[in-house]
C-alpha cells in the first residue's frame, strides 16, 4: 500500500526542477520505482495506491493545486496512464455531494483503462450507499473502509460499510445529487 494522498507541493526543489519533468512524469516516475521496488521481492504482488492524485476527477485533475502549496502548475492525473501494471487505484469521495463527479464517472475511467480498482466510502451513510450502488452498476474489486474516525463511529461504520458492501442491499438507495458535468472524453485522449 502507497498512501500518496493529497501531495501538496511536490516538485518543486532543485533537482525536480533540473530534471524538467511535469507533475505527472514525477508523480508517475515515483509510483514506477515504488512499484519496482515492491515487486523486486514478488513480481506478483498488486500495490495499493490513494487515487485522488492519478484522478482527474479529483486533486490530480487541479492544474493549481500543486502551486497553492509551493509547487509547479501542472495536473498530476496523466501519471495514471503509465502506471506498472499491479498498481490498484482504491477510489475514494467522502463525501455525498459528488461535484467533481468523481463517484460517478471514475470507475468508467479505471475500467477503459484496464485497471482493478476498490471503491471507499466515507461513515456517513448516504456516502456509504452512494458509492455501494456505483460498486453495484460497475466493477470494483470491492469496498474498502477508510478507518480514521473515533472508536464509537468506528462501530457504526465497520456495520455499514459492510452491511452495503457485502450484500449491496438495493433498497433506499440515495439519489445522485446534482453534480458538474465534466468532460470524461477529454480525460480518456
């Protein structure tokens, strides 16, 4: 497991900049050589990756998100597109309101690209079906418990997220918010 979630400020001291590679060549070349080193003890072994920075539908789809925090203008996403294959994505939105449409069109995404994926919900419940009705209508090779909470919404949570996870319970199943259409055709070519 990589938990290279929300980088902030990245490529941004010498060498990095020497090197003249963009936002993705670097995020992509780091994930390569972890992967690589990884693999170097089993060539089977499928590594874990936070997706929000090889979405473009999240923080790797923000052409100033890297600046805000010191580093180089650039979207990180297109790392996604020469990733070693082993490297799963685990999609995560903790939220209800999917207004980068990342819950909705993410999964599309991984699986035009060939890519295993794991959903991960957040403790609230609407966010929790939401994203179990997408693993419903998609692929995922799951849904993963993201546990970093309090003790007591621990319990609740590990009872929902399994409870929607294992059974896909249909019924009362949220419906999508209003949410920006974004142009997943442009994030595929």
């Amino acid at each position: 497991f990589i938990a290279m979630d929300e980088i902030r400020g990245f490529n941004r001291d010498s060498r990095a900049i020497k090197s003249g590679l963009s936002n993705s060549q670097t995020l992509g070349k780091f994930l390569n050589n972890m992967i690589d080193t990884i693999q170097k003890y089993n060539a089977e072994t499928k590594v874990l990756i936070w997706d929000d920075m090889i979405n473009p539908y999240h923080n790797g789809g923000i052409e100033y998100y890297q600046p805000t925090y010191g580093g180089q203008p650039g979207e990180s996403w297109p790392a996604l597109l020469h990733l070693r294959e082993g490297a799963i994505p685990i999609c995560w939105w903790y939220d209800y309101n999917d207004y980068y449409n990342k819950m909705k069109l993410s999964p599309s995404l991984f699986e035009a690209l060939d890519y295993e994926y794991f959903i991960a919900p957040t403790s609230k419940i609407d966010n929790i079906k939401y994203w179990s009705s997408i693993g419903e209508q998609n692929s995922p090779l799951g849904m993963i418990d993201c546990l970093f909470y309090s003790y007591m919404e621990i319990h609740d949570r590990i009872e929902n997220v399994s409870m929607y996870s294992w059974n896909t319970i249909k019924d009362g199943f949220p419906e999508a918010p209003n949410s920006w259409d974004k142009d997943k055709d442009r994030m595929l070519n």
